[in-house]
C-alpha cells in the first residue's frame, strides 16, 4: 500500500509574530509542496526519508530504541518524529512497519511554512495509511498541536493554509477561509472557531490567486535546520515582556492592518494590498525581525517600482539566518525588480498566492 499526501507552503501577507499574541493575521497558500508518502516497510522498523534536506538527503532506521542516523539528522526531522509521538499516543498506531518518505520544493527555514505543511502532509499520509477516518479540520488540529510541542508557542494560519489552501484570515482562534467569486459557493468557512462551532460569512474576491516574488537569502548554517523559528519566536516574546505597553499598541496597529489587507483582497485592490505591505514590515522592523539583507531586499524591490514589499514568516536574528521578502510588482516592471533583488543577493522565487491545499492519494 502507497499513500500520497500533498500539502502547500503558504506566505503571511500580514500579521506574523503579532498572530502569536492574538493580533489577526492574513496568509496564502503557493503553490509549493511537501510531498509525504507512507509504503510498507519490513517488520520491525521504521524508515523516515527525507530527500530535500540542504546539501544531502537524510534517511533514518529505527530498531527498537537504535537510531541509525547522526545527531544533526535526527533533529533536522523533530517535526516528523514529533508527529509519530502524537498519533501513537492519541490513535494508537503501530510504531514500526511503515516507510515515511518526504520530498519537498519549500526552501526550508525561509519563513515559507515548510514545517506546517510537513506535520499536514505527514500526518494526513499517516492517517490514511492506518484507515483512520478524520476530516481535514481534525488534520489541522493535530498538526497544530504538533507545532506547538515543538515551538512552545504556535498560531493557528501556517498549519489552517497548508491544510484548506486558498487564502486564510485568522482572528485570535477564529480561522477563517476566505474563497472567490470563481468559487462555486462563494463564500468563506469558519473553521475552529470560538467553541468549535462551523460559521459561514460572505468573504469574495474577484481574483483566485495572486502571482508574487519571493526574494530568499542565500545565507545558511546548520542551525537553520533546527528550531530558528522557535529562537525568533522566543526573542520576540522578550522585546514584548520588556516593554508592554509599546508592544499593545503594536498588536492593534497589526490587527488593524489585516483587516484592511483583508478589504483590499476581497476587492482586488493590489495597489492598496502593496501599500500595507510596506507599513506591515516597519513593524517587523519594529520587533527586530529584520535583518540588515532581509531589509536591503525590500529597499530594492521598493527603488525598483514594487508594489509592496515586507518580510514574510519569522524574519531573522542575524546575517546568518535564511529569511525571505513577498514582493508585489506590476507585471511590467517585474523583471526590473527581480534584476535589482537578483544585485542583491537575493535568491528569487515566482509563486502564486491562493491555490489549493491538502490532498491525498491512495494506491492500493
């Protein structure tokens, strides 16, 4: 037996770190994918591969209480192995006999949800693979409770977009799909919400999804394998416990941003979209999650005629972190833009914003 799970990547348009504190927050789907799949193994033993780790692919065995695979490669993984944790103790599946293999486009570390979409993917794989009946509300569910054991402290959007795809708005823990005029229903789902109670609400668009630039930087060490994320999450907590005050004001400005970013997708107002781009990320600046090439790529996305451009997921501590800047530009000033992001050292990437989320195979 074979499964096939496919989970997108997705970009915060607004509201990231701020979400973690209740702030609301906007993100998209791209279409970037990890791929889990989960085959028959021999007795006994439990394979993880994963083919798209930096620089080599990683495989893991595990015998009993014996791991074959070096320190490094076990934590690049934690997510993996935090997701079989879960599903052994809540669904009480076997632990061995089963191959977990992973590839994936999602360049990982750069703020691109490539965690969320592996705990979606692998969990959705596993779960077929075992005949366990679960929707993908309940999919999403156990993910996020697989990111918060890793992170500590984990909002609801990266691992809502990598599970129903489309565009996602998050308030506080109401999380709600946002869907098009192209949709058939034409409406936005509120899944999760506050006593677990499905909501609908009028939510349209005119567009389905939206083409953006992602600049990546190049820089990477090992670490970025393990829990930057987390790092960056726990040095922003600190800036809050530091200075309270200034931190509420921020959260309601972040808020106030979303919504507004919400209005304009709804009406397809790109030039709007792109201006609380710029403003979103003077408050990432703010909470220094900006690096100084994180913030060189938007400065030249900006003299080069962009729409709007911000850091996107969790930024960066230093030089040596990977981080990545969305970027919107009229379509004929788009490869001016790439050139001067390109000058940079940028690495850039076209996507687009709002495609589908999780699917899932099955061969007998």
């Amino acid at each position: 037996m074979l499964v096939r799970a496919f989970a997108p990547a997705k970009l915060i348009l607004f509201g990231e770190h701020f979400v973690v504190y209740g702030a609301d927050a906007l993100a998209a789907a791209i279409d970037r994918y990890v791929t889990v799949e989960v085959s028959d193994y021999e007795k006994g033993a439990l394979a993880i591969v994963s083919e798209d780790i930096p620089l080599l692919g990683v495989e893991l065995e595990v015998r009993g209480n014996r791991i074959s695979a070096s320190y490094e490669a076990e934590e690049s993984l934690i997510y993996v192995r935090k997701v079989l944790e879960h599903l052994t103790g809540k669904y009480d599946i076997p632990e061995s006999g089963f191959r977990i293999r992973i590839k994936s486009d999602v360049p990982i570390s750069a703020g691109l949800g490539s965690s969320a979409a592996t705990c979606v993917a692998t969990i959705a794989a596993l779960k077929a693979y075992f005949g366990i009946e679960s929707d993908t509300d309940e999919t999403r569910k156990d993910a996020r409770e697989v990111e918060r054991a890793v992170q500590g402290a984990a909002s609801p959007i990266d691992t809502a977009v990598s599970s129903y795809g489309g565009f996602i708005h998050v308030s506080g823990e109401d999380v709600l799909r946002i869907r098009s005029d192209s949709d058939c229903s034409g409406t936005g789902d509120e899944i999760g919400g506050k006593g677990g109670k499905e909501k609908r609400k009028e939510e349209r668009r005119d567009e389905e999804e939206i083409s953006m630039m992602i600049a990546i930087s190049h820089a990477f060490r090992a670490s970025a394998l393990q829990l930057k994320t987390k790092n960056i999450i726990e040095r922003v907590r600190e800036r809050k416990e530091r200075f309270p005050s200034v931190f509420s004001y921020l959260l309601n400005a972040a808020s106030e941003i979303t919504r507004a970013g919400v209005e304009a997708l709804r009406e397809n107002d790109i030039k709007t979209l792109g201006t609380l781009f710029f403003i979103n990320h003077g408050l990432l600046e703010s909470i220094g999650v900006v690096t100084k090439n994180l913030s060189a790529f938007v400065s030249a996305a900006r003299r080069a005629g962009a729409t709007g451009a911000k850091v996107t997921g969790a930024g960066g501590l230093d030089e040596m972190d990977v981080g990545s800047v969305l970027v919107l530009s009229p379509a004929e000033k788009r490869a001016c833009i790439e050139g001067a992001l390109i000058a940079e050292g940028a690495e850039v990437m076209h996507v687009r914003a709002g495609v589908s989320g999780l699917r899932v195979e099955v061969e007998e």
